[in-house]
C-alpha cells in the first residue's frame, strides 16, 4: 500500500469557500505519521474584511498563537500548494485522504481558480474517509451512542460527523472538534486507523 496523505481545509464559506486554513499529515502504510504541517494562507488570514465574513473567525486568536509558537506557518496559498507537490511527490502520494472529500475538492479549486495557481491535486485521487465509515456508521454500538448522547442532524438522523465518529471511537461524547486544519487531520487520522 503507498503512503497516504490526510488533508483538512478550513474555508471563509460555504457560497465562497476560500481556504485559510490547510493541515495535513502524510503516512505510510501502517499509518505512522512521516511528516505533517499546519499552512496559514496568507491572502485570506491577512485580508481582514474577507476573514471576519468567516465561520469561524473567533479563532483569529488561536491561529496568532500557533503562527507565534512556530507550530503553523503564514504562506502564500500557490506557494502551499507547491510545498504540498513536492512532499506528495518525496513520499511518492497519490491518494488524498479527507472526511468529506468533496468538499475539500471543491474548495480547493475554488480557491486555486481565484489565485490562478497551478492545480497540484489534479489527477489525485480524492477518497472520502465518511465513506469509509459506512460500515462503522452502520454498526449496533454506533447507533446506540448516536442516540443516546443525542447526537442527530437537524433531520433526525444520526450524525456521521467526524466530531461523532471520533467521539465514538473514544467513547467520549464531550469531545468538540477543533475546526482547525491540522488538530482535524489528526482525528480523521484516528478515523481512518480504525475503519481502513
């Protein structure tokens, strides 16, 4: 099996999904993490009229701390997508990873069609881990805690969130996901580690 990569985007909107925010983690076979980073793109974060239209934008602070603290990094969004080319390209990636894919996709060519940089994920295979957790999604134990912790869609549902998949997984129904690139590849990580 090739080295896998787990990618996360953190996007202005829905309507406008402008990517602020990339994390990711690139693995080997057994899921042992080979390298991972934390990008800030530069653009989006520094334009403050565009950032505050943001979902979340109450987390300006947390990304000054984590940009203070060295563990993200303010770049320029072409210049990601290249460091991400050729980290895909040293571990030998052809397989993206990420918890509801198409909307990471999607937001990443809205992004790269706006800044008219080079697509890098073009002809990557993009394969949702949402997906891959049907099967756990469908599970007795996972319906029982969806229901019991109340954990539902608007609709009634239960939630397949990553939030609730991973608060599965660790029986932990306080768990709140970061909403955050790189703190979120590493629970999609612990997703993908149990239903792979």
């Amino acid at each position: 099996m090739p080295n896998k990569i787990i990618l996360d985007t953190e996007t202005i909107s829905l309507q406008k999904p402008f990517v602020y925010d990339i994390g990711f983690i690139i693995v080997n076979e057994n899921f042992q993490t080979l390298e991972s980073r934390h990008f800030i793109i530069k653009q989006v974060y520094d334009n403050k009229e565009l950032f505050a239209t943001a979902y979340y934008s109450v987390k300006k602070p947390r990304y000054a701390k984590l940009l203070r603290l060295k563990r993200a990094e303010k770049i320029h969004y072409g210049r990601a997508l290249q460091k991400i080319k050729f980290l895909m390209k040293k571990y030998e990636v052809n397989e993206i990873y990420a918890y509801n894919s198409s909307f990471d996709k999607r937001a990443l060519e809205f992004t790269t069609n706006f800044y008219k940089v080079q697509n890098v994920f073009e002809n990557k295979e993009f394969i949702d881990i949402k997906k891959l957790a049907k099967d756990l999604h469908n599970q007795i134990d996972y319906l029982l805690f969806t229901e019991t912790y109340n954990k539902r869609t608007p609709t009634g549902r239960p939630s397949k969130t990553a939030e609730t998949t991973y608060q599965f997984i660790i029986n932990d129904p306080n768990f709140i996901e970061d909403h955050m690139g790189l703190q979120d590849c590493e629970i999609e990580l612990e997703i993908l580690r149990k239903v792979a």
